[in-house]
C-alpha cells in the first residue's frame, strides 16, 4: 500500500527507536492519573496533571539519550509548558517525537469479562487533528485476560480485538502516524508462564495474520506489548533469564522480522523488575543473535518510569528537583537495559555519582578558562 507519508513515518521510527532509545508512556487518563495522585492526596485538576508532565520533560536533557517518543494523553497536545510553548513543540525541541493515545478505552463483551478495543469511529478525522498538533506515532491497546479455566483468551476476543488493532493502525499511517499496536496479555492472575506463553502465542499470531491482511507496512509500525512472564499472583518461581527465554521463544514464533521494534510494558511489575527482565531479555537476544532476534527490544514505561518520581515529588514543589533526578535515573536504567548492560541499581548510582563529579569538574575547568572579554584574542 502506497502511503502518503511515507518518508515522514521512517523518520518518526528513526527517532523513536535509534540508538536503543525507548518510550515514555506519560499517557495515563484523567481517571488513572485521579488514582495516581489520590496516594499523595493531589487534587486531579487539568493544571496539576500538566505541571506533572511538564516536570518530567524539563528533567535533564540528558534523559533525551533513553527516550525517543513520548506518549501523550489527548487533553495534553493542547496544553502549554510555562514557557508558552505547547508540550508537542517542547518534546521536538528536544529532540524526540510526540505520540499520542488514539483508543477510546474497552468495552464489555457480555456474559464474559472479557473486553474489546474502541476507538473505530472518526479515527481518520482524530488522527489527522493529532497529526496537525504535533503528534507523529500513535499508541492503542487491547487488553487480554489470561484464564484457563475460562478460556481466556478466548477465539472471539482474540479475532475482534485483532481486527480492530490492525485497522486502526492501517489508518494512523495513512494520517502520518507511526503505530504503536499493544496487545496486552494481562499479568494480573495466578497463571503459570507457559499459559501466558500460550495465550501471548495465540493473539500475537492473530494481530500479525490481521495487520498483513490488512496491508499495514510492518516496517513502519512497532509492537508494544507484555514479556512473557508468570501471573503477579502466581507461586511458580522463575528468574529473569527464564523470562527472557521465553519471551523470545514466543517472538521468534509469531513477530515478523520486518517489524523494527518491540518495546516492552511493565505491566505492573515493580520498577527494578521491570528493567531486570528487560536487561535478561537482551542479554539473550544477544545470546541469540540478529539472524534470530532480528528486532531492537526496548520499553515503553508508565509506573515503571514514573513511580519513584511522583512518590519523591508527592505534590511538593520544593521536591520537584529530587523528582527530575528520580524520573532521569529510571530512563537511564532502562536505555542500559536495552543493551543488556543494566549491572543493577548499585552500580546505577555509582556510574551516576561518578557521572555527575565529570560534569562538575568539567565545568569548574571551563569557568577557569573563560576569559574576560576585554581581554580575549
């Protein structure tokens, strides 16, 4: 399929995934982030979720090495840093690329608690309204229960929420968005890692038979989705590396090579695990080689990016610094992670503290050096 955009969208992949840069998911609707704020008691007010924001993109530049994309939520392509500049001009400043949520959440299918992705109707017409405010990739999810005993998920869930993945991302990139297709295999459940294998298996065959179907240009999309891992209740004992098996184990078996990027969810494990599963994953698609492990596997983090931050910053302005330092040190986990040389929070902090003193010793040699103007050359 001939795409109008079509060099556009291969410079938005560009930038969103070169040099193992991965996602931040700062896309959390006004519900959830009513829900986030609640635990610190913040009012969930428009202005309070943009200044959240708006303190995570002004943290040191030097996040911008781990991040590519940022996902917004709609209300946010809109909003204005303090500066007056709108938060798409601030992230393209600074070398990034702004996405943006396009799903209008789940519905229910009845007699099951299952549901299925909405968001079909005017997409054309919201997307290329997004496309004039900046953003260029786009983000929707579909969410799947794992449930043996009640056949989640089941051959109808599977087929309609694939459908609807497929279509809406052969529209983004006829609107000039790059899409980011999330199925999420829910890691909530007691289920073993072999039956979310299983069901991980059943719906990335489908969204992919789907996307070809309906002419979607693998090269110019990524897949965001669940790594494959036992259930958040479940009392099998696995390791991360039993984790990175066999989630490329299931990669291997179902993602096209064509497709440029994979980038992981936390899907509510904790931060740390989070980038240990990340970094296991890489080390063995290292193990593996490109001829296997074809794409770049890599993040797009919410809470696992967020967490610490927002509970440093807890709606206190005198925080906000210590805030940044929290949100730039779980960037710069992950983008190690990505190349498989995250070597734990130990040596996190040590590279950080030494990283920091060069910065100040290279600024206390610069201020020595600098002239006055009178008397330069």
């Amino acid at each position: 399929m001939m795409l109008e955009f079509g060099k556009e969208l291969d410079n938005t992949v560009q930038i969103m995934t070169r040099n193992y840069r991965g996602l931040a998911a700062l896309d959390e609707s006004v519900g959830t982030m009513g829900k986030r704020f609640l635990a610190f008691d913040i009012d969930n007010t428009a202005e309070n979720r943009r200044h959240w924001r708006e303190i995570l993109l002004t943290s040191s530049p030097e996040f911008t090495i781990a991040i590519g994309g940022v996902i917004l939520f709609t209300e946010q392509l809109d909003q204005r840093a303090d500066d007056g500049k709108t938060l798409p001009e601030l992230i393209q400043e600074l070398g990034m690329v702004t996405g943006v949520k396009t799903d209008l959440g789940q519905a229910s299918i009845a007699g099951t608690d299952e549901t299925v992705l909405q968001g079909l109707d005017k997409l054309h017409e919201r997307c290329r309204t997004y496309h004039h405010k900046g953003a260029r990739f786009s983000k929707f999810r579909a969410i799947f229960p794992v449930d043996e005993a009640k056949g989640y998920p089941s051959a109808r869930a599977v087929y309609i929420n694939a459908f609807t993945l497929a279509r809406m991302a052969s529209i983004c990139q006829q609107c000039g968005l790059v899409p980011v297709v999330e199925p999420e295999i829910l890691a909530n459940g007691t289920h073993t890692i072999e039956q979310h294998a299983n069901a991980c298996t059943r719906v990335w065959t489908a969204v992919f038979d789907e996307l070809k179907a309906q002419e979607v240009d693998l090269t110019r999309m990524i897949l965001k989705t669940s790594m494959v891992a036992p259930g958040l209740d479940s009392t099998q004992h696995i390791i991360p590396a039993d984790i990175a098996q066999m989630t490329l184990n299931t990669l291997m078996a179902t993602v096209p090579a064509a497709v440029p990027a994979v980038c992981f969810l936390s899907g509510g494990f904790k931060e740390q695990e989070s980038t240990g599963m990340l970094n296991a994953i890489n080390l063995h698609a290292a193990r593996l080689g490109k001829a296997n492990a074809p794409w770049q596997l890599s993040f797009s983090f919410a809470r696992a990016l967020q967490g610490s931050a927002m509970k440093a910053w807890a709606g206190n302005p005198a925080n906000e610094e210590t805030a940044q330092q929290c949100f730039v040190k779980r960037c710069r986990a992950n983008h190690l992670a990505a190349q498989g040389l995250y070597k734990g929070e130990d040596a996190l902090d040590r590279e950080t503290k030494a990283h920091v003193f060069a910065e100040l010793i290279g600024r206390t040699f610069e201020a020595d050096n600098v002239l006055p103007a009178e008397h330069e050359a």
